[in-house]
C-alpha cells in the first residue's frame, strides 16, 4: 500500500488532525465543531460547496442557532446503553 493510501486510513485522532466532532445541516447552513470551544465553522451551500470560505465571524447567530441545534440534540441521547440492546453476557 503506498503511504498516501496508508494516510487516508489512519483516522482524524490517530494522526492528531482537529477534524469536527459534530456537524449540522439545515437549509444552507452547515456548522461544524472540533473538540475545543474555538474549533467552529460555518459554511453555507451550494455557494461554498468546497467550504473554503467559513463565515462563522459574519454570521454569529447563525452558529448560535444551529449550536443550539446540536445541544437540543445532545440532551435528547441517552446517557448509558438500554441493557435490553445488550448480549446476556454483557449485561452483567
């Protein structure tokens, strides 16, 4: 395997990129967060289908919205995995 193919396989934590953690899409937004609080972009489509250009300081209530979109999200998962999901050996 030649060591691009090789670096494509490895993922965003095993090479130490910032790559997001969570994103949402709605409408022609997309926002993307990293692990730290400044890790944020905005994009918004189809003018920016290559997300060159983040607008998240021109746009801050757009990234307070769809930030509140995920946190909404967030609290609607469930904290600890339904033990009736589980195999009966896991389960103990």
């Amino acid at each position: 395997m030649c060591r691009q193919a090789q670096h494509r396989l490895q993922s965003a934590s095993t090479r130490g990129d910032n790559w997001p953690t969570l994103a949402v899409r709605e409408g022609e937004w997309k926002l993307l967060l990293g692990k730290l609080p400044q890790q944020i972009e905005l994009f918004r489509f189809p003018q920016d289908r290559l997300e060159k250009n983040d607008l998240k300081n021109g746009q801050p209530g757009e990234v307070e919205r769809l930030k509140t979109l995920i946190s909404d999200w967030e609290a609607m998962l469930p904290t600890e995995p339904n033990k009736k999901c589980l195999s009966t050996e896991r389960r103990k």
